[in-house]
C-alpha cells in the first residue's frame, strides 16, 4: 500500500485536502495531510523553512511511512523537495502540484519580481497576508470554493518564503510527477522544464487552475493514484 503525506501551499493548512484523501483511501492508499508549523491549527509557532522541512520529515518518521509519495503544492514543493532526500529509502516518489521546485542556495521568491512580496511581509509583521478573493479570481474555481479559501486561509510566517533552500543533489535525480495546472500558466517554469529533462520525471497537465484540490479534486486524486502505480 502506498502512503501519501499531502502538503498545501502557502496560506493552507491540512485541511485544503479534504477533498482529495477520500479518493486516495477508496483507492487502496493511506493518505495523510500535514500542516506546517506557523498555519491553521499551528499558527504562532515559529517557522523558518528548514522548520517546514524538518515538519515533514519528523512526520514521515512518526507515522513510520515507507514506500511513502510526498505531495507538494504551490509553495510547498520547496520543503517537501527538500525533505525527499532526506528520508532515504522510505522515499517512493515526489509529486509536485503546480508548484515551487527547491534549488540549492535559492529561496522560494528566487527567480520571480518579489520586492512586493518582500515589502508586504516587512509591513505585515513577517508574515504574507491570507488571501482575498481577488486572489483567487480566474482559477477555476466557485464562489463557494473561494469563500471556503479566504475563511480558512492564514498569514504565512515570511521566513519560509525568504530562506534559501539546502540540498546536496539535484532533484532531477529522484523520481517524481510534476502537475502542471494549465490555466494557472500554460508551461512548466525553466527550472522544472530542466528536470523534466530526467528520466526519473514526468509531466501529467490539468485543465484547470491553482488550487485543484478544490476545484478537481477528484481528478487530482486520480492523478495522484496513478503516479504511484
């Protein structure tokens, strides 16, 4: 049986998978949803992004996961990249969702135009603000799915997006699916681009936006089900 440990994006706690572990476990898997230090239920804990890192690592070792498929969405791909090569041979594959690839030495706001973002976390006390509806706009997504992400959305502590990432091999090197949400953006940014070079990688696409696991979650879970077979 193959164990998923899900992760959201940044804002997101354990929950915005709600959605999507059914599908999993009527597929025959376990499926696990963590949320990161400093968000939802966790909020006020201190969190730099090694911290985010070390959450998924220690819960891979706490539920004793093996032949285990760690889900990184959105931002959360920097940490769960991360954490892939540090849990050795519990490892069976990286699925990333539309998201953030860790690069050694880089931070999460590496490679975009993010002085507003780093303006907005220094007028915000360290953290990026929850999102608003307008946000969300144009992603896919109903008035009732964007009214369930702004309620449960927090602040993100800002350090995570800030710090730089620590690897010592290429990502390239460990098998992983990257899901390319289509009308987020139509091509998969150049570093990934690159690793899907590896013939450790794939690419599945979905038509749909950002946050598909509320607004094709079931699709999402299919995916997911099949990168594991």
């Amino acid at each position: 049986m193959t164990e998923f440990l899900l992760v959201a994006g940044a804002k997101l706690g354990a929950w915005a998978w709600d959605d999507v572990v059914p599908g999993l476990r009527a597929a025959g898997h376990g499926a696990h949803a963590l949320t990161l230090s400093g968000l939802a239920e966790k909020r006020g804990v201190p969190a730099g992004q090694q911290t985010h890192v070390q959450d998924v690592v220690d819960e891979v070792e706490r539920l004793d996961l093996r032949d285990v498929v760690l889900v990184g969405h959105s931002y959360s791909g920097i940490p769960v990249g991360q954490a892939a090569e540090r849990i050795g041979d519990r490892l069976a594959r990286v699925v990333y969702v539309d998201a953030s690839v860790p690069a050694d030495g880089k931070s999460f706001l590496w490679g975009w135009d993010s002085d507003a973002v780093r303006a907005a976390i220094a007028e915000n006390g360290g953290f990026w603000r929850p999102f608003s509806a307008e946000d969300l706009q144009g992603q896919d997504l109903t008035d009732e799915q964007i009214g369930r992400i702004v309620r449960g959305a927090t602040a993100h502590p800002g350090a995570t997006l800030t710090e730089p990432a620590l690897l010592t091999r290429s990502p390239a090197e460990l098998p992983a699916t990257y899901v390319k949400c289509l009308l987020d953006w139509p091509e998969p940014s150049d570093d990934v681009a690159e690793h899907l070079k590896s013939e450790r990688w794939e690419l599945v696409e979905m038509d749909t936006g950002h946050w598909p696991m509320f607004s094709r979650p079931l699709e999402l879970a299919r995916i997911l089900h099949e990168s594991a077979v």
